[in-house]
C-alpha cells in the first residue's frame, strides 16, 4: 500500500473534448421514576411512529418517481411515433425496458449502502484489534472493489438513461447538493478526508499532487460538460421541423451519447482518485481514511432523513 514515489493521475484520453432540574433528593427519584419511565416509552413510541412515516414517504417518492419516468418515457415514445425521426434503439426511448432497468439500479444501489456499513464496520472493528497488516489489506481491498461495484451498475444505467443518472435523483438530497457528473467531485473529498489522516511529510506531498492533477482532470471534464450543453442546446435548436409538428433529434441525440462517455469518464477519475489515494498510504492509515469516507457518505445520507424528520415534529 506504501510508495515510495510520488503518484500521479494516469488518466485515459479524454475522447469527449480536450481543453478532472437535575434532582435533588433520592426521594424525589424514586416518587418520580416511573413517571418518567412511561414518558420515555410514549417518545420511544413516538420516535417510532415518526420512522414509520418517514419510510413510508420515501418509498411514495420512488413510486412517484417510477411514475413520473414511466409518463415521460411514454410521451417520448409517441413523439417520435408522430415525428418518424427518433430511432426506438435510442437511449431514453425503451419504454418499459429502461423503467425495469433503472429499477434494477435502484435497488442495486440501496443494497451497495447498506454492504457499505457493513464493510466500514468492519473496517473499524479490525482497527481496534490486533489484526497484522496483511489481513487489514484484504479488508481494505475489498472496501475498494466495492466502489469498483459501484462505478460498474453506474456505467451500466447511464447507457440506458444518462439524463436519469446525472439528475442525481436516486440519491438522497443533500447528497445532489454536491453532485458533480453524476457522483461526487473527488478532489473536494480529499480536501475532507486528508486532513483526518496522521501522515508523513512525504505523504503530504504526493497527495498533495495528486488533489493538483486530480483538479486538473475535473477542469477538463467541466469543460467538456460545458462545450457539450452548448452543443446540445443548439443541437435542438436546429432541429430540422417535420410533419405532424415534430422535430428532426438525431443530431441531439448523438449528443445524448457523448454525454455517456463524459459521465463514464468522470467515473474512472474518481476511481483512480480512491486507488491513488490509498496507494500512498500504510493499511491501517487507508483503513482510516475508507472509514472517513464511509461516514462522510452516511452522514450526507442521515442529514436528509434529519431534516425529512421535521416534517413529522409539531409546529
């Protein structure tokens, strides 16, 4: 896990754009307490109830949302039956297959969640124990591959529908607050998780460089995104006007397809970012900092349900 040397960024060619009242008395205890005991299981209960509810907004918002795709979905469909100028093999124009897939994803991604607690729990078990370096490499490699999952069924469902993706609607909100190209912008991570490690001055360095050509990479993808919004924005404008009141959309669809590439390729800089990171640091120094990052996620996660709650508290 150690190196000697610094790490650079080894980024493919970009093929999108060029430009990443305490008591007082023990009477007053006793004559009180199970008064008080009653008052704590009637919150418990409350707590409960207000969960309840929680879950069950949450999981109307996803059948809103399945709906809500399944309508557009459809509407695209009969656009492109009238104008004649769509080709059904699209992305965004599979109906109900992409509905099944996206789906698919969903839930794909609610069981990455919950295997991530799982694996930062254990992370942290193995760090207050005596568990020698190599087993603690295994634990962290496997923290690792379970990213690599991640970016996988992502890539997956952007070739089905980039624009569902990159909306970021299946992940909670504060989570969107910091979207960047469909996830999280990995120097801005960084920032977060390097000052919670103890490490050399060697390694401060190179990660130092690394979070520089980590920039650098974002910048360019930032551009690419830019240059293509615009290109996309005139691809419609320009639309060739065909009968029925359709449009001809085979140039902005293209640009649909580049957009693939550009959410895939931010991908890779953000698994080569983790990789690097971890690369520069001792086993138990890159089981700490997979432990910051799984709670960093968590709590984003947690903030929303805080602030979902107080829907349920009384004005």
């Amino acid at each position: 896990m150690n190196s000697s040397s610094t790490q650079y960024l080894n980024f493919k060619r970009m093929d999108v754009y060029e430009p990443m009242n305490p008591f007082s008395m023990w009477g007053d205890f006793k004559g009180n307490m199970y008064q008080d005991a009653a008052m704590i299981i009637e919150v418990d209960a409350k707590i409960e109830n207000q969960l309840a509810y929680i879950q069950q907004l949450e999981a109307s918002r996803l059948k809103l949302l399945h709906l809500e795709q399944e309508l557009e979905q459809t509407k695209a469909q009969q656009c492109a039956l009238m104008s004649g100028g769509v080709n059904a093999s699209q992305p965004g124009f599979s109906g109900a297959a992409n509905s099944a897939e996206i789906v698919a994803f969903e839930i794909e991604y609610e069981q990455w969640v919950e295997l991530q607690k799982t694996k930062t729990n254990n992370l942290k078990t193995a760090l207050n124990s005596v568990m020698d370096d190599t087993e603690l490499d295994r634990l962290v490699q496997d923290a690792l591959n379970h990213y690599a999952n991640l970016f996988n069924i992502k890539a997956t469902v952007a070739k089905v529908d980039v624009c569902y993706l990159i909306s970021g609607v299946w992940k909670t909100p504060t989570e969107r607050l910091f979207l960047w190209i469909g996830g999280f912008r990995p120097s801005e991570l960084l920032k977060v998780l390097v000052p919670r490690l103890q490490l050399l001055d060697q390694q401060s360095h190179d990660l130092y460089n690394l979070i520089q050509a980590c920039q650098q990479a974002e910048d360019s993808l930032s551009q690419g995104m830019e240059k293509l919004q615009q290109t996309l924005a005139e691809a419609v404008a320009c639309g060739q006007a065909l009968g029925g009141g359709g449009y001809e959309m085979r140039s902005a669809m293209d640009k649909l397809e580049e957009l693939v590439r550009l959410v895939i390729q931010a991908d890779y800089v953000r698994q080569e970012t983790l990789q690097q990171t971890l690369r520069n640091l001792t086993p138990r120094q890159a089981a700490q900092g997979l432990i910051s990052l799984g709670e960093y996620l968590q709590r984003l996660r947690d903030l929303s349900s805080a602030w979902a709650m107080r829907l349920c508290e009384p004005a």
